[in-house]
C-alpha cells in the first residue's frame, strides 16, 4: 500500500485545535471502533481506555471537569513513523488542585486504511512538568 505519509500527518496535527468541543468535525477521521488509551497515574479516575469518538469526547470532558475546564493542548511536532504511525509530542496545560502547569506528553496515533484506529497518550509526570 503507497501511504503519503504527510496525509497522516495532517489529519493529527490539526486536532488539537478542535479539542475539546469541536471533535464531532472530524469525526470521519476515525474509525467506529476507536481506542484511545490513556496512561497517567497522576489521575488514577482518567488512566485508562476509551472507546470510540464518544470515548474521546468523553475523556476531555473528564479532563475539563478535573481541571476546571483550563485544559488545552498544542502540538509542537509531528512525524510518521512508518505508513501506521503518527508520534506528536504535544504540549498539555491547566490547572491542577490550583497549581498552573504544562507538561510535554507523547501521543501514538496509529492509522488504518486513512482512518484513525487507536490513540496512546502518555503525558510527563515528573521531569517535564513546568509551573506556569
């Protein structure tokens, strides 16, 4: 299968933007039976796996609700790995039990047949995270 990697590319890349309340615009871009897994201990009610674009949509209302809706996220870069795989790494910020911070967290993205299957968001706890 010929895959313009940069496609792949930019169907992640704009994303951000739409979070949290604009997802239902590119809902096309994913498949039905999407997963987007989460893996943050620092928030053991949210560190686990959502299913479908009402997952996702679920997971950021979680997020919004966790941190007094001062959750936004921006990518900084982005690079195909191969025809299946889209790494970001992103730039999360909010407010947590009052404290302002961002953080750098890694995103995988992995792509089927131009849609998207499955989503790994693995944010810094320690070392990346900086006060605002």
């Amino acid at each position: 299968m010929d895959t313009d990697y940069q496609s792949n590319i930019d169907m992640i890349v704009d994303l951000p933007g739409r979070i949290p309340d604009r997802l239902d615009e590119v809902g096309d871009r994913f498949l039905p039976e999407f997963q987007w897994h989460y893996f943050n201990k620092g928030i053991p009610e949210i560190n686990k796996t959502y299913d479908g674009l009402e997952g996702l949509k679920t997971f950021f209302a979680d997020l919004g609700r966790i941190t007094g809706g001062t959750f936004s996220v921006k990518a900084k870069t982005a690079y195909a790995i191969g025809s299946e795989l889209v790494v970001v790494h992103a730039i999360p910020s909010m407010t947590i039990d009052g404290m302002k911070l961002e953080t750098d967290a890694a995103v995988v993205w992995r792509i089927v047949d131009g849609k998207i299957a499955e989503a790994w968001d693995i944010p810094g706890l320690n070392s990346a995270i900086r006060p605002l």
